[in-house]
C-alpha cells in the first residue's frame, strides 16, 4: 500500500494504517535523529515523542504529500527539546558505549559524522541519506535556502578534511 493511501487511512484514526506508515518511515527517522542526538537512548526517545506527535496531529496535515517533511520537523524539535533538557543534566560517570553492535562501516560513518558540527550534519544527513531538497531542508529547519546550501558546502569540506586526516577545526 502505497503512503498517500496509508496517509488517508491514519487520519481516520486507523491505527493499522499509522503502524504501517510508520514502519516505512522508522529507519529515515532514526538515521536523522541519529546525526542530531547521536545517542541511542535519546534517539529511541525522540522517535518515540515523534510517533506520538504525529499520531495526535496527523489530522492537521494539510497535504499529504508534505508527510514525510513535516515527520521530519517535528523530530528535529523533538532532537533538540532533547538537547537542551540533556544541557541541565550533569552526569557522574561515564559509562562505555557497548562495541560489536554495528559494521565497521557504521561505526567509521558515525565517527565522520561526528567530526563534522551538528549545524552541518544534520543538513548532510537530510540532504544525502534522506534525500530532501534544499527547500525542504530549509522548511525544516527553519532557516534560508541559500543557508542550507551554505551548510551543505561547509559541512562536505569538514567530511573531505576528516578523511584526509586533517583536522575539522583548522578553518
């Protein structure tokens, strides 16, 4: 079934219908929450306030075609409710990530990723993973066309400088 008609389904409050749309949209939702949060315990968390969002307001889309850009807004606000709570938490120890749980070349792209500034990741991620345009990016996130542009281009020279082992900083 394909989204428009799931879509139509979810705003008549058809819960089978949510679940599946829902389903088609989980691994682009956490790969994005992924590159703001970059913590799986967060990232679970902003999913999940998104999934719950989106079940109350899915009534208030106006087209349905704009689905998967207005999911994405309201799980960037959701990543960075996050953040800033997680600002006013001071943390007493450091427990170590548990290794194994990914492929190599997973763990080497979010270790890219996470060289680059968020302003700039996020941008990368929704543009390259997701395939969002540039508007949609902007609508998104709330800034200009030409700002997105803008973080693309700086963000793909912080890529380029990781993987030439040069450091992200020098600018």
């Amino acid at each position: 079934m394909n989204d428009e008609i799931l879509i139509q389904k979810a705003k008549m409050k058809n819960p089978d219908a949510f679940t599946d749309l829902m389903k088609s949209q989980m691994h682009s939702m956490y790969r994005t929450a992924k590159a703001i949060l970059m913590n799986d315990e967060d990232v679970a968390d902003a999913v999940q306030n998104t999934l719950l969002i989106c079940w109350e307001k899915l009534g208030d889309l106006k087209v349905n075609r704009y689905f998967k850009t207005w999911m994405t807004k309201i799980l960037v606000n959701n990543c960075y409710a996050i953040i800033r709570s997680n600002r006013r938490i001071i943390y007493t120890d450091n427990l170590p990530e548990r290794a194994g749980e990914e492929n190599i070349s997973n763990i080497e792209w979010q270790e890219a990723l996470s060289s680059v500034d968020e302003k700039y990741r996020i941008a990368l991620i929704l543009f390259y993973a997701e395939g969002f345009r540039t508007k949609e990016i902007a609508k998104i996130l709330g800034i200009t066309d030409s700002a997105v542009r803008t973080r693309l281009s700086r963000g793909r020279e912080q890529l380029s400088k990781y993987y030439k082992g040069g450091s992200v900083d020098e600018q």
